[in-house]
C-alpha cells in the first residue's frame, strides 16, 4: 500500500471506529444497568463468598473441646457419611482438598507414567496439575459451546482419527502413548451430557473420572453428579459452593477400590496395632477433623443454599432475557444444575467489549472474572497433545462470571 492510499483510507475508518465505540458502550450500559436491577453494590459485592448460618462453631468448638482437631475424629466419618446419603455415591473419603482428590482418583485409574489423560484445556488448572503429579501428560480436549463441559461429539471424531486400539488399549497413534482416562468437567455446576460420553468411554476403553470440585448438587438425568465414573472428585474450597475451609472428597461405587484410595490418603499405613507400618508410598491427604466439623455443618445447610442459588440464577437468566448480544447460562434439558457460579455468555467472541464490561463491573464494586487462561496456553503445558481446540479459544472472549454468593436473593 502507498502512501497516497493510507491517506485516503484513514478518514474513511475513523467515524466507523466511533460508531463501533458508541455501539459498545450501549451494549455495556445495558448490561451494566441490567446486573443493577439485581444487585446493589454499596462497597463491593464478591464473586462468591462462602455462608456459616448453622452448627459451625458449635462442631468446631466440640473438636477443640474433644481435641479431636486432626485427621482421625466423628465428624470426618459423619462427613462422608452425609456426602454419600446426599450423592448417592455407595463410598465417599474425605480430603485436604479437591485437587489431592482428582490426584488419587486418577492413580486409582492406573495413570502412571507414559499417559496421556485427556482433559479439557478449558478448566481450572488443578484438573492437569493432577494428571502431571501421576507422571502423565495431559492432553487436551475442546469445549461445548452450551454448556462449557467437553464436546462429546466433537471428542468421539477426534478419537477416531488419531487413536487405535491396541490390546484394548487407546494409542495416540501422534504419540504412541497410551491414552488411559478422561476427565469430564461439570464446569461451574453444569453438567456434561454423560451418555454419550460413556459410550466414547467404553467405545475406546478409557477409564472415566469426573471432576465434580464445582457440582455438587448437579444432577444429570437424576443422578449426582461424580458418581458415573470409576471415582469423582468434590472441592470444598472457601469458594466452592459449601466449604470446609479446604478440602475435598473422592466419590466412588466400587468397594475396593474405595478402601484402596483411602489407604493412599492415609500414607498407606497398615493397621497393625501401634507399629507404624506402610505398604507403599502413600499420601498425606486426609481431611483433619477441624474441617470436616465445618464440613457437617455445611452440608446441613446445603438444600438452602442450592434453593437460594437457583433463585439468584432464574432472576439474572429472565433479567437478562431481553438485552440483546448476551445471555447467562442456563440448565440443559437433561440436567439439573446447582448454579455454582452464574455467568454471562457474549452471543459471539468480543475481547474488547469483555475487557470493557470487566474494568466496568468491577469499578463500580460488582466483582466480575473472566474464565481461565487456556491451559495449553500455560507455560508448563503449552507442548502437551491438543486437539483443535477451537470453541475454548472463542469462549475466552465471550465467558463471564458474575457475583452468585447465596446471600444476594431474599
Ligand atoms: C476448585 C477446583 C478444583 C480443585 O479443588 P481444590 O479444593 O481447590 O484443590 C479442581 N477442579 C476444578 C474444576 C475446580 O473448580
């Protein structure tokens, strides 16, 4: 291009940009008056803050009085307990915290070194961090566009073109590596539709774990979410939608490997009597029972909080029904979500006008975020496998996360 060509062009473009400008800014102004119709930040309203309304103190003043603070006391068992009568899962073990939960669900799946683990690069980071800690190498997987979770349909054509089986076993036929297990991620409490997906999972043997750290009291089809798989893995994390401060939980069906996973969280000791005595390298990974107190008493409150967090997520979905170019993210057909966290869906990918309604939002004390960094993208993870990963890419300029704490609905 010349000279004279530029001169020509730049004045022509110049009224467009403010046109766009002046049509970005109404949009904003939409949206930000919309969240206003539901929320009223006098100093600044946290994306999610975590509830004590119940028995906290009272549990945890009995732990102090009992001395019974660490990783062997009632509430820890009375924990698990009331976890598996509220999922349904036959056996649940407690936790420090989710991402120690995913590490043993996956060495339960027999993720050794030499894997390949497929997991979405679209989730919180611990999901791959888990794979590595086995020796594994996460491999990436793209996203639904309606439910954030992994495509299935879009994963079974994939499998098929760079996968074969051999002895029963998923080679990535790039890497030749063996490709053991899938996490699927019910991301922000909605659920993967788990049907097709556990057809791709015995189309081509991979063992499946669900990383269940954001849905508790998602339901797909009417079964918990977590409990599908081999194990699933629950977060209690100060964020989560109840918290035991830190910790998590592995949700399973299968007896022996239960009593397997709870032996590695308790340093794979032996039980004989006082000697310490282990059996393998196992791992420091047992809730103390200060936790699971808090834990007991949480849960007690669960159904009031999922009660509360529909209400707050039905009041932003019909709220922001007419505003045009946007919508927030609603429960499919087959499912019923716990609304962790509500989130403001861009109809197309837009960083600009993201960027603007984040600086705007949170200016003015609403705390808005943005979703993850794709995890290819990640230093430690940018050489891993990947699939085209083309819809996670887009949702990077298109997702946003809105306060959704209990307390912001009567
Ligand atoms: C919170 C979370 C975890 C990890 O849980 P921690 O208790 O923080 O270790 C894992 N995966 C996802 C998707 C999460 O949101």
């Amino acid at each position: 291009m010349n000279g004279f060509q530029r001169k020509r062009t730049l004045p022509v473009t110049r009224p467009i940009f403010i046109i766009f400008d002046l049509l970005m800014k109404k949009i904003v102004d939409e949206i930000i008056n919309t969240l206003l119709g539901i929320l009223s930040p006098d100093d600044v309203i946290p994306l999610h803050e975590p509830f004590f309304y119940g028995n906290e103190k009272k549990y945890i003043n009995d732990c102090i009085d009992t001395r019974f603070v660490s990783s062997i006391g009632a509430y820890v068992t009375q924990f698990e307990t009331l976890l598996a009568e509220f999922t349904g899962a036959k056996h649940v073990i407690a936790t420090v915290n989710g991402t120690s939960a995913l590490h043993i669900s996956l060495l339960m799946a027999g993720v050794r070194q030499g894997d390949e683990v497929l997991v979405p690069a679209l989730t919180f980071v611990a999901t791959a961090n888990a794979v590595t800690y086995c020796t594994a190498t996460p491999h990436f997987i793209d996203s639904n566009p309606v439910t954030l979770g992994i495509d299935v349909e879009k994963l079974d054509h994939y499998l098929q073109q760079n996968t074969r089986m051999e002895n029963n076993i998923c080679i990535n036929t790039t890497t030749l590596r063996p490709i053991r297990a899938i996490v699927p991620v019910h991301i922000f409490g909605t659920p993967v539709d788990m049907d097709p997906l556990m057809k791709i999972c015995n189309k081509f043997h991979l063992t499946l774990i669900e990383d269940a750290a954001e849905s508790l009291g998602s339901y797909y089809k009417g079964t918990h979410t977590g409990t599908f798989g081999l194990c699933g893995a629950l977060s209690f994390n100060g964020n989560k939608t109840i918290t035991t401060g830190g910790g998590g939980a592995i949700l399973c069906n299968n007896e022996k490997i239960a009593l397997q996973a709870k032996h590695l969280t308790t340093t794979a000791r032996l039980n004989n009597n006082f000697h310490y005595v282990h059996d393998q390298t196992g791992f420091n990974y047992r809730m103390p029972n200060i936790n699971a107190a808090i834990g007991c008493a949480q849960i007690e409150q669960l159904p009031y909080f999922l009660k509360k967090k529909r209400k707050l997520a039905f009041k932003y979905i019909n709220a922001f029904e007419p505003v045009k170019g946007v919508a927030i993210i609603n429960e499919p057909d087959y499912a019923k979500n716990n609304f962790w966290l509500n989130t403001l869906m861009l109809d197309k990918p837009d960083n600009k006008l993201l960027q603007t309604i984040l600086e705007r939002t949170n200016r003015m004390g609403i705390q808005t975020r943005p979703i993850w960094t794709l995890l290819h993208k990640l230093p430690m993870y940018k050489r891993c496998p990947s699939m085209e990963l083309s819809c996670a890419l887009e949702l990077e300029d298109r997702v946003i996360n809105i306060p959704s704490s209990i307390n912001l609905v009567d």
